[in-house]
C-alpha cells in the first residue's frame, strides 16, 4: 500500500469513529448531492467584470453575480500556481514549497502526489466524475504532478500557462492533451475549453453528481483575439497593427515588440476581446446547465487566480496594485457562488475569505463527514454564505510579508486599515505600532510554515523541451516525498 492508499484509508476508517451510526456521506437517505462546476479566470483584474463598471462586457459573469453571492473580499495569492494549488489542497502553499511563484516549464517540482486533494476528497464523497479542463500548471516533469493523479478521472487541456491560444504551443511544442495523449484539435484555446464543459454536461446524468473544474487561460497573455471579438471593440484592421493584436502574428512576451501599442488598436482593445471570449464560453456553461435541468443543484463557483496586469491590458482601477504584488489590485479578486437550492442569491458578502476556504467550504456542501489527513488552513464558509451565522476575525496570509483581517491589512511594514481604506491610501503604521507588531508576529508564525518542494527523482532530460510536452513517466511516491 503506497502513501496515498494509506492516507486514503485513514481518512475512511476514521470517518466510521468519529460519526458511529450517523448518516455518513454514503448513506443512501442523504440530501441529493450538488453538481459542483469550479470556474477560473486567468489573470482577470478587479476592473474587467462588468458590474465593477468595465467597459468589457461579460454578460454571462455579471449574470452569476446577479443571481450568486458576490464575494467581495475574496482573496488569493499574486502568482496562479500557489492559488490553484490552495484551491487544491485547503492548505497555504508555503507548506509544500509553492508559495513564492508559478511552476515555470524548466522547474522540477509540482503538486505533491501525497496531499489529499479536493477531487479525491469529492470521489470519497461520491463524484465518480471529475473532470479538469484547461490550464494545470501545477507541474510538467514527472507523471507524479499530473491531474490524473490527483484525483481527476478526465483531463483536457495544457499543462503550461502562457500557450498560444491558436496552434496551442509553449515553446514551440504542442501543449493540448486529453488525459496523459497529445489531442490535435484546431480552435481558439477559449472555445475549446468552454465546449468541452458543455459536452460533459450535456452527458452527464441527474442521478450521478459531477465535479466540473474548467481553468480558462483567457485573458492571460499572449494576447490573441478572434478577429471577430476584435471588431466588437473597435479593432480597426485598416490601420497599423501592433503584433499582438494580429492572430496570425501574435509574439509571446519574449517579443521586444510584446505589449506596444499599434496606431489605433491598443492591448485593452485586445485584452477586452479576450475576455468577452472567456465570458461568452461561461455563457455556454451556464445555458448547458439550464437545458438539462441542473440549475437549482449546481453549485457554481467563480474567480480569478490573481489580479490584473495593466501592461498586457488588465486593470484593477481603483485597487492599488497588479499582479505580483500583494496590494489589492494583486490579491483581491472578482468572485462569486451560485447554488439556487441552498444560497440565496442576490447578495453580497464582505467577509474576508479566499482560495484555501473551497476545500473546506466544498467539504461541508457535499457532506463529506471524514477528515482531512494533514492541516487545513481553510476555513468552512458555507455557514455564513448562508447567513447563518457571522464568521470570526481571521489573519489571512497573503505571503511576501503581508496579512489581511476584517479591519486591517499589513504590507510588510505598512498598515491599512482596510475596511474603510480598501484603496490602501494612508499608511497608519505610526498610529498603531501595537497592531503592526501584532501583525507581524502572525507573519512570522506562517513564514515558519515553509516545507520543501516535491521535487522528482528523475534525471533532467537531454532535450527540451520534450516534443509535444510528453510528461515522463514516474511511479514511485517516495522518489518525491
């Protein structure tokens, strides 16, 4: 039995004494369980959803916003990889070496294969399908950071960020896969992701819930539009074109000429095509679900993985900061639930929660009695999405020095008192040495926290990068713990 089982069969054997003769998530009388379908933008800022008052157009977000619980003060890391991977996991990152940056493709660690993921944890739950669909990069050098050992029974999509969003490569290889095979298929990357979460729900069955995690790469760079979406926002194909906003000649961000502005077509004009690309797919989605009667049932979730960065056409007016950073602009991201039959929507919670909060909020939405094996950080929010209750102050750690409270924010050695100074304006260190020692002790505490890597034991190849973006196989647990 590798670790994993074990961990597995701990978390079952323990299930059975902590609640002896209870309903456990097994029993046939349990409340019908919800379709759960995990929605994430890629690099969106806090200025680029229309009921933030964008000029970009997303309809289809605003309508879940409408309709959800707007979470207001939803906070993730300021790089994607350690967000997705808390979303994952319940944990900070910091505790398997993730914190810091993205898994770029020459890196050698990943997503540890030991942590009890949040599809493994809803396949003990009863989803016998769980399909991840687009952007991973949560590891590429070793079979032991791929999504289907993780948890996922489908995978479709790219283990890189940064792709072409038309041929589909990073570096000059094929990255699109379905499960561990290279998948050839022609098409903007936005459209394929969003038609391949239309085909599993239009496949799936009421009496079987699924876990649907879609992970768009839209508006992330490179910048690349359908010339269609173009012309919506005012691309003028007549005058001078800078490359980005050409599909058949768009530059990565290696280009010296990445990013410059063309004589009338500007990045925004771009980046805004990009992401009514992405809102539209979620449209898709939303009416997929509607058509095979799953509304009331599926409990959606909606948010970016880090905030917006205004060279490549993001903007996170008027929050301080971008992408990178740990100001607002970084790390507070538009996000939303919807769950018609349990959430009453049309609201809007100010409480600060974040990506470490889904495993554990998830847990209690599908009734998963057991335990986790290791330490969540997250915290259960269900309770008062609902209203039932109002949660505690909490130290949210944000990394690089700084932590975010109800009232306060610390930035490094800067304070905010953020409730009333969301635009972090005035620094009010000086007034209030005893809250930014009190602080700063917290920062201290989750800087203790750090873990290692999980680093694979294979030898780093002789070419790279591996043609079509072929992981190599690797089956030892231990080779990486």
């Amino acid at each position: 039995m590798n670790r994993r089982e074990f961990l597995k069969s701990v978390a079952l054997g323990l299930t059975a004494a902590v609640v002896p003769g209870s309903s456990n998530v097994w029993a046939a009388d349990a409340p019908q369980k919800p379709n759960v379908v995990y929605i994430i933008a890629d690099d969106l800022g806090w200025n680029d959803v229309g009921y933030h008052g964008s000029e970009i157009r997303t309809l289809h977000i605003d309508q879940l916003a409408q309709e959800g619980v707007i979470l207001d003060r939803f906070y993730v890391c300021p790089v994607c990889s350690p967000t997705r991977a808390g979303i994952l996991t319940g944990q900070y990152p910091i505790r398997f070496g993730m914190h810091s940056g993205v898994i770029n493709p020459m890196q050698r660690h990943g997503l540890p294969p030991q942590e009890f993921t949040l599809p493994e944890m809803l396949a003990e739950a009863g989803y016998e399908k769980r399909i991840m669909i687009g952007k991973w990069h949560l590891g590429l050098a070793s079979t032991l950071f791929h999504p289907l050992r993780h948890g996922f029974t489908d995978f479709y999509g790219h283990y890189n960020g940064a792709i072409d969003y038309f041929s589909h490569k990073r570096h000059g290889e094929l990255d699109w896969h379905r499960d561990y095979a290279s998948c050839y298929e022609e098409g903007y990357s936005t459209d394929l992701i969003g038609q391949e979460a239309v085909r599993w729900i239009q496949h799936s069955k009421s009496e079987s819930p699924f876990f649907l995690y879609v992970n768009f790469n839209a508006p992330h760079s490179p910048l690349q539009a359908k010339p269609e979406d173009l012309e919506a926002y005012g691309f003028d194909p007549d005058k001078e074109q800078s490359p980005h906003t050409d599909a058949s000649l768009a530059k990565s961000e290696g280009d010296p000429e990445y990013g410059k502005k063309g004589r009338g077509n500007t990045v925004r004009q771009t980046y805004a095509a990009m992401t009514a690309a992405m809102d539209r797919q979620i449209g898709n989605i939303l009416n997929a679900i509607d058509r095979k009667g799953f509304r009331e049932n599926t409990l959606i979730i909606f948010h970016s993985d880090n905030g917006g960065t205004p060279k490549h056409g993001g903007s996170n007016t008027p929050l301080r900061g971008n992408k990178f950073t740990t100001w607002e602009g970084g790390v507070r991201v538009a996000a939303m639930m919807r769950w018609p039959a349990q959430l009453k929507g049309g609201r809007r919670v100010d409480h600060v929660m974040g990506y470490i909060d889904m495993w554990p909020t998830l847990a209690a939405a599908v009734g998963y009695a057991g335990p986790h094996p290791k330490k969540l950080d997250g915290i259960n929010m269900l309770p008062v999405l609902k209203g039932e209750k109002q949660p505690s102050d909490r130290y949210f750690q944000l990394g690089q020095g700084s932590l975010v409270t109800q009232n306060w924010k610390l930035v490094r050695n800067r304070l905010f008192a953020i409730a009333t100074d969301p635009c972090e304006t005035t620094d009010v260190a000086a007034q209030n040495p005893q809250i930014v020692a009190a602080l700063k002790a917290r920062v201290a505490e989750f800087e203790k926290l750090e873990g290692p890597a999980c680093t694979t034991s294979l030898p780093k190849p002789e070419h790279w990068p591996p043609p079509e973006w072929n992981i190599p196989e690797e089956q030892a647990l231990d080779s990486a713990t």
